[in-house]
C-alpha cells in the first residue's frame, strides 16, 4: 500500500509541478514580460533591480492561480493515464476502493491548500502592497536623477499627481509640448502649449522639483469658478515653472483590500463612517481569500473523475480538460470580484458559490465512479 501511495503521489506531485510552471509561464508571466518591456522601452534607464523585485512580487499572483490549476492539470494526466492502461481495474479488482486509491492524492491536495492560503493570506497582500509602492519609488528614484527619463515619447505621461503631459522628446529638449495643471477636482485649472521645454533638476528648490523651461509658450489660466469667457491667455517667450517630485510619490485616497492582511481588514471593517459598499468589498476580500485557498480541493475532487471517465493517455487532452475546466472556476470567481462592492447582492457569499458547484458536481461524480 505504501508503494501505491509513492507512486500515484510521486506522479502526480511531479506532473503537479511542471504544470504550475508551464501555467505560470503561458498565463501569468507572459503579461508580466510585456509590461516590463514596455516600461524598458520608455524609460532605457530602468534599474534592473527593479525588473527583479517586480518578478519577485507578482509571482505569488500567478501561483495562487496555478497551484490549484496546475493540480487538477496533474490528476486529469495521471489518472486519465492510469484509467487508459487499466491500472486502476487492476486495483479494483485487488478490492482496494476509490477513496484508498486516491489517498495521497488528497494528502497532496491538503498541503497545496495550506500552501494556497498562506500565499493568499500573508504573502499575496505584503505584495500588493509593496507594488503600489514601487512604481512611484522608481520613477522618483529616477526623476531625482534626472527629470527627462520620466516623459516618455509622444505618449501622455500622468505620473506626477495633477499633471497630464504630452511631448515629443528630440534629444535634450521636448517638442511639441502640452500640458494641463488640474485642480483638487481633476478639472482642467491651467493649459499650456510650447514650442520647446528644457527640463532640468531645480537647484533652488528645498525638496527635489523638475525645473520646466518654456520656449515660446502659450498659457491659459482659469481661476477658481471662472467662465469660458474670463479665461485670458497670456504668451511668454521664455517661461519657467517648478513641479514637485514628491507629488510622484501621491498616496491613495482609498485604501485598497487586496493589500491588506486579515487583521488589517478585521480593523478596516470596525472603523466608523464606512459605507455598506466598502464593508461589503472588506467582506468580500475576506471571503475571496479562503475561497482560493479551498481550490485545490475543489478542483482535485472534480478532476479524478473527469480523468478516469475520459480514459486518454494524451497529455493534450488533459490540458485541454484542465483549462477548460480551470477558465470556468476562475471566471465564476472574477463575477464575483466584480460585484464586491454591490452589497445588496451579498458578494461575500457568492465567493462560496464556485466551490460548492464544483465540490457537488465533484461528490456526485466521485459517488458514482465508487459504486462501479
């Protein structure tokens, strides 16, 4: 018996672990790739320590998705295989039942929920948390360095807080120069055009700023309630303005769940003036995290057998199984993460749906092999 269990756990923790890196490179970390591109493209001065922490940190995204994902893609293989080789008639008729059969196989399914729901719990929120943080760190890093790397060719840079710009960059200068200073209401408060714009570091300033030097620019001003008509312009040849790189570093004015732990949002869900939208998106994000966490169960319960039933040994065919039931339960729970604030729908409930469809399904069909 104890050889039985070496072997179908050995089989399905290897096929296990080569799922979850096939899935973590397919799904996850080919996005991944693209936006850190993307961002070396714009800014060639990226810090490659940066590029590394960026991995470090979403990596915990991508495997509480393929570590359940990758353990039923381990079970539609194995068990698939070892119902087309008529393994497992060989040991039925040895009188040894489904549930023995599969002992080690929910064995590994515990260890990968606690797995699941330490990363959900504590690892996944700690790195939320550290990327709202990294990119405004980055780009103030680099901004103190110098100003120019934060502007990006003719793309619309909204980086610093209160401030939408757009420019061509020609060697040291940029062209082609448009701005809008907006106010506490994000409404446009100043509008500026210019020919030309140096960009420099202020060395008159106290705290970091980017010195902007106009060239040939053309102001629109509107104050506080102004109308349309009450706005003047006013052209200057050369003009200077200091912007703040501490406005990169804007704080949130709402304090995202998903970067919080539990006792975090336990305290979150005390604070007085919250709304039922907020404590239900609390709530919710409670829900969402044990959910997960139970996925490797839910989805193993429903693999053994779809595995058995299908009898393929093609390792096609079990991805095939595998993410077309994998796209299902992660849709179902990404409805549920779009309804989280709709108190009046109960979302934190519904977190519970996907895994009790599946765990029922998964019971019945598992009854129903045992009795054959």
């Amino acid at each position: 018996m104890k050889l039985l269990d070496r072997y179908i756990g050995r089989q399905v923790l290897l096929s296990a672990f080569f799922a979850v890196v096939v899935l973590s490179i397919i799904l996850v970390m080919g996005s991944i790739f693209k936006y850190i591109l993307s961002q070396l493209v714009d800014r060639p001065d990226l810090d490659l320590g940066f590029v590394a922490k960026l991995l470090l940190n979403v990596l915990p995204f991508s495997l509480a998705i393929t570590i359940p994902w990758g353990f039923l893609t381990a079970i539609l293989l194995v068990f698939g295989r070892l119902s087309a080789d008529n393994e497992l008639v060989s040991l039925r008729m040895a009188g040894l039942s489904m549930p023995r059969i599969c002992l080690s196989v929910a064995l590994l399914g515990v260890i990968f929920t606690c797995l699941c729901g330490w990363i959900k719990l504590q690892v996944e929120p700690d790195a939320r948390a550290r990327l709202e943080r990294m990119l405004p760190d980055m780009l103030y890093n680099l901004a103190a360095k110098n100003p120019r790397t934060l502007f990006t060719d003719r793309q619309v840079m909204d980086e610093i807080d209160g401030y939408l710009i757009y420019a061509h960059k020609e060697g040291d200068y940029l062209t082609h120069f448009e701005m809008a200073v907006l106010d506490r209401f994000s409404r446009p408060e100043i509008f500026v055009t210019a020919e030309r714009v140096e960009v420099t570091l202020d060395p008159d300033s106290p705290e970091p700023a980017m010195l902007m030097k106009f060239h040939n620019a053309h102001f629109e001003h509107a104050t506080e309630g102004a109308k349309v008509d009450e706005i003047r312009p006013f052209y200057a040849e050369i003009s200077n303005m200091s912007v703040p790189l501490t406005k990169l570093k804007k704080t949130q004015e709402k304090v995202k769940p998903e970067t919080l732990r539990n006792s975090q949002l336990a305290r979150e869900l005390h604070a007085e003036g919250l709304s039922k939208d907020d404590r239900s998106s609390l709530r919710t994000e409670i829900s969402m995290r044990y959910s997960f966490a139970l996925a490797c169960v839910t989805l193993g319960l429903i693999g053994v057998p779809f595995a058995i039933t299908a009898q393929r040994r093609e390792t096609s065919v079990g991805f095939a199984m595998s993410l077309l039931i994998g796209i299902v339960y992660f849709l179902l729970m990404t409805i549920v993460e779009m309804v989280r604030e709709k108190h009046h729908l109960y979302p934190e409930l519904l977190a519970w749906v996907p895994n009790v469809i599946f765990v029922a399904i998964g019971l019945m069909l598992f009854r129903r092999l045992a009795k054959k």
